[in-house]
C-alpha cells in the first residue's frame, strides 16, 4: 500500500469520522467504534489517534458551537479530508484484493 500507513486502531478511528461525518467528535467516535466493533474503547485513546490522523492530513478539526449540556464549552468536531477518503479506499481495496486471493480451498 502507498501513502500513509494507518495501524488498524487508526483506521477505525477514521472509518468512524467518515461515518458520523458532520458529528464527529471523541465521544461520538468512542460510541461509534463500541457500537461497530463490540468493543470496548478508551477516549484518550481515540483523542490521541484523532491528533496523529490530523498530523498526517486524513482529518481536520474545527471548534463547534457552545452547548449547555458541555457547560458552554465547545466540541472539536473532525471531517475526514480528500487525503483521509484516499487512505480508506487504498485501504478498502488492498483488503479485498487480499480475501480474493484466499485459495477456496481453505474454506472447506
């Protein structure tokens, strides 16, 4: 695969952006995530893999409205960037590639 490595948790992580697009923040990629994977996943965690993903340019961020439920602190929301849909499809495609390449023998 060319470009960017990702590690698997990253991957998730970003698969979880693209899928709460316009929602995306570490609470909700945390529920996304244990919702998808059964799983269990720890904040800090997906706020540490959401800085690497920026720092590669697979998302970026911006400082949401005030809520009152946050106490008028405002929620870093994250969008997946072209870059970001480029990674998932390379991904996506290796992945396949690789399950087509399984001989049918094994599943017998």
């Amino acid at each position: 695969m060319k470009g960017t490595y990702l590690g698997e948790f990253e991957e998730v992580v970003l698969l979880a952006v693209a899928i709460r697009s316009g929602d995306a923040y570490g609470a909700t990629v945390v529920t996304e995530i244990e919702q998808q994977m059964k799983r269990s996943v720890n904040l800090g965690a997906v706020h540490s893999a959401l800085n690497r993903l920026g720092e590669k340019g697979l998302v970026t961020s911006e400082l949401g409205g005030m809520t009152a439920e946050r106490g008028g602190r405002r929620k870093r929301l994250y969008s997946v960037t072209a870059a970001g849909r480029r990674a998932l499809e390379e991904i996506r495609q290796v992945r396949n590639q690789m399950w087509e390449s399984i001989p049918n023998t094994i599943w017998m």
